[in-house]
C-alpha cells in the first residue's frame, strides 16, 4: 500500500494584545553569532587550522574540591527523610547571608546580613533592579557590558552614555556631568570592568560617590570581578567609601570569584540607609523578590556558603591566580610591543588599542587569518569600543602561551 502524505495548513490566528514595544529599541548585538559564523567560515576553508579562543568571558578550571563536597554532601541531605528541605529562603539562606557579611568584614566594612539578598546570578539582579525603580535618568559608561543599557531599553528608560577614552583610562568620572541636569539619576559603574579590565581607585570611586550624594542619585555598583583586586588603593567594595551606604546598591556574583558560571549564585547589598524620599529602597527589593523568586537551591548555597571558607578562598584564589598569570602574559607582550591596553593587573580582561588605527573587526579578521586566535570586537560593547579589543585571561596557559606566541609574530 503506498504512504499517504498529510500536508497541515497552519491556521494564523493573530492576538490583540499589545507587546512591550521598548524591545524594538534594543539594539540587536550580533557580536557573538557574527564572531561565531566568521570563525565557521575560516574553519570551513581551514579544516587543519587549530583556533584558539581567547573571547569567551566564561572561566574554565573546575570547581574547588572543597565546593564539590559541600555541593554533594548538600545534596546527599535532600535524599533523605531527615534532612530533606522545601523551598528555600527566598533572601537566601542564614548561613550564607551571615558568610557574605563576614565576607565584607574581611575587607574591612559593616554589612547587615539582612540587607544581602542572595540570587541565582549578578545578571539577574542587574535585570530586576529596574522593577524597583521608576523613571530616572539613567548614567551608563561606554564601553559596557550590555545588560545594564537593554534592561533600560526594555523599561523605556532614557540613557545618556559616560565616555570611556583612552585619555581616561577608561574610567569616566562624573566631572563632565552637570549636577542640576542630573538630580535623581541612576548611575551604573562596573569596576573591576567589563569589557576594559579597568579599576576605580578610592578618588575615583569617592568623586562618583560624591556626586550621588549631591544629586540625590543612586549607584548601581558591579564588583562581579572583585576577586581579582590585587593591586593597594583600589577598592574591593563600594562600602570602603564613605557616603556609599546612602546612595549605593553592591552586586556581586560567585561566578568568576569561585567558578560559579554553570553553578549560579550571587548577592545584592541594598542598605538599611538607602532611602528614596520616605521610601526604603531594600523593603522594595524585599517585596520584589518575594514576588518574583523562589530563591537558590540549598546545594547551591551550601557550595556557596564553602567557597568563603578559608580553604575555599584560598583555592578560589589559586585559580584566580592562574588566571591572573595568563593575563601578564599577554600584558608583558603588549609592554613590549609598545601597545596602550587597560585591565589585566586586577581583572582577566586585557583591553587593547588596535595597532595601526585599525578598527576592531579588521583587527578580529586579521587575527582570525593570520594567527588563528579569536578576540572580541571592541566595538560590540559600544560605540566607545572600536578600535579596541578585549583578550580574556581564561583560557589554558598552554594556549595562552601558544596564542602570545603567535601575536608576537604580527604584533
Ligand atoms: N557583571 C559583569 C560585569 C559580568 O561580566 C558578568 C558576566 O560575565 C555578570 C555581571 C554576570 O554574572 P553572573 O554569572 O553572576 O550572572
């Protein structure tokens, strides 16, 4: 009997509800599928060549035996009767609140293990943070990592951009800005930074500080890349400046400090000080949270809770290490080469001036073909971006020794 074939006419049924229209203002990013479809196309002509990718900002040693244990022994508990837990505290659990504050007090600051709200990422709460918030003008640096600007296009907030030079170090200061045109404002600043490596020292941060303080502004402070401070005078918290409490939200990830990218966990700081009007700002993030999130899992906060042990900081810290090693590296190269980059001492970033006055993607072509090391286009983090480029320390040292070798050819 021959095979019938049914051909299925999909009805379109077209829905009156209306869709949030500020996603058109989003500006699509094609970095990273542009990156990956130029490096297929290489690979396609180039079967032979041996790629080596030094763009991904995602960590690759594994995680810290002492995590692992805490992580299983956690979730060994959840298989049984007597130790089996529900829902989590959706703030986080007490024993990882009272670690992240013990945390801080290692570095010299006071914070109430009430007033830290655990997540399941940095990137989350960089997103939520607008729900709390009203119309603001909103301050973002440029060159930035993108989600602070979309999650402000998504609400239909107006942005002005901060530029990041080279004259500046890539770290804008709020001198340029006029204090009565920015009365209320919502200022984001990312220090270790994203794309630029570049750090905040203490005047730096207490001239933003001030500045809030004046305009009755808050800071929204990213320290996802804390760990990597080694250098004196540069600060590891925001809460290491005086006024900061009144005018400053912290969020900070366990995912480059600890490996965390796969596993999921950071915190907020919203201090009891933090007042907008008669309004407390930590009540609303409470009230935001406990609507909208179910907390972290027990293992993961368990894995969390032992990554700020002392045996977990300290082989956290060996990693970060590593890390750290590959990053001069490339900076020693660059040293030599007479090159202007910014990062790479406190952060596994390395931001680099394009030679030649090329722009950033004849820069990715021409390292693509002539080296076969894959970077990131400056430009994809913002008009302030072209013509530069950002390296990250997170690859092998077999491969970052191989890939400097390479430059070192056309550099
Ligand atoms: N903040 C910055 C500056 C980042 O670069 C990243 C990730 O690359 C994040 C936040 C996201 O961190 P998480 O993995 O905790 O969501």
């Amino acid at each position: 009997m021959g095979e019938r074939f049914f051909i299925a006419i999909a009805k379109v049924v077209y829905m009156n509800i209306k869709t949030n229209t500020n996603f058109s203002n989003i500006k699509e990013t094609y970095l990273f599928s542009e990156i990956g479809s130029r490096v297929r196309a290489y690979e396609a002509a180039n079967p032979d060549a041996k790629i080596i990718r030094m763009g991904i900002g995602d960590v690759t040693l594994p995680l810290p035996e002492v995590v692992v244990k805490a992580m299983v022994k956690a979730s060994e508990e959840m298989g049984s009767q007597e130790t089996f837990r529900g829902y989590p505290p959706e703030y986080g659990y007490g024993f990882l609140r009272d670690k992240i504050a013990i945390h801080y007090a290692n570095l010299g600051v006071t914070v109430d293990p009430n007033y830290v709200f655990v997540s399941d990422g940095a990137k989350s709460d960089l997103g939520n943070i607008v729900d709390i918030l009203g119309e603001n003008p909103i301050i973002i640096p440029d060159p930035v990592y993108p989600v602070y600007v979309d999650s402000n296009t998504m609400s239909g907030n107006k942005i002005t951009f901060i530029n990041g030079t080279r004259e500046n170090g890539f770290l804008p200061l709020p001198d340029s800005l006029n204090e009565s045109e920015n009365e209320g404002s919502v200022i984001y600043l990312c220090s270790p930074n994203n794309p630029t490596g570049a750090v905040y020292d203490k005047e730096g941060l207490t001239n933003w500080v001030d500045f809030a303080n004046k305009t009755g502004s808050l800071i929204i402070y990213d320290s996802a890349y804390e760990a990597f401070i080694s250098e004196d005078n540069i600060p590891h918290t925001i809460y290491e400046i005086p006024g900061a409490y009144e005018c400053a939200i912290e969020i900070c990830s366990f995912s480059k400090f600890a490996g965390f990218t796969g596993v999921r966990c950071g915190w907020t700081v919203v201090p009891e000080q933090l007042k907008a009007g008669s309004v407390s700002v930590a009540a609303l993030w409470k009230r935001r949270q406990a609507t909208k999130f179910n907390g972290v899992s027990y293992p993961v906060q368990r894995a969390a809770e032992a990554a700020l042990s002392d045996e977990g900081i300290k082989a956290c810290q060996a990693n970060i290490e590593y890390y750290k090693q590959n990053a001069k590296l490339i900076t020693d190269l660059l040293d030599e080469k007479g090159i202007f980059y910014t990062g790479g001492k406190n952060s596994p970033y390395v931001w680099l001036k394009c030679p030649e006055g090329c722009d950033s993607w004849t820069f990715f072509d021409k390292l693509l073909n002539e080296v076969q090391v894959v970077g990131t286009p400056g430009e994809g983090f913002g008009a302030g971006g072209d013509g530069y480029f950002r390296l990250t320390a997170f690859s092998s040292r077999e491969k970052t020794i191989e890939a400097v070798e390479r430059f070192r050819k056309i550099l």
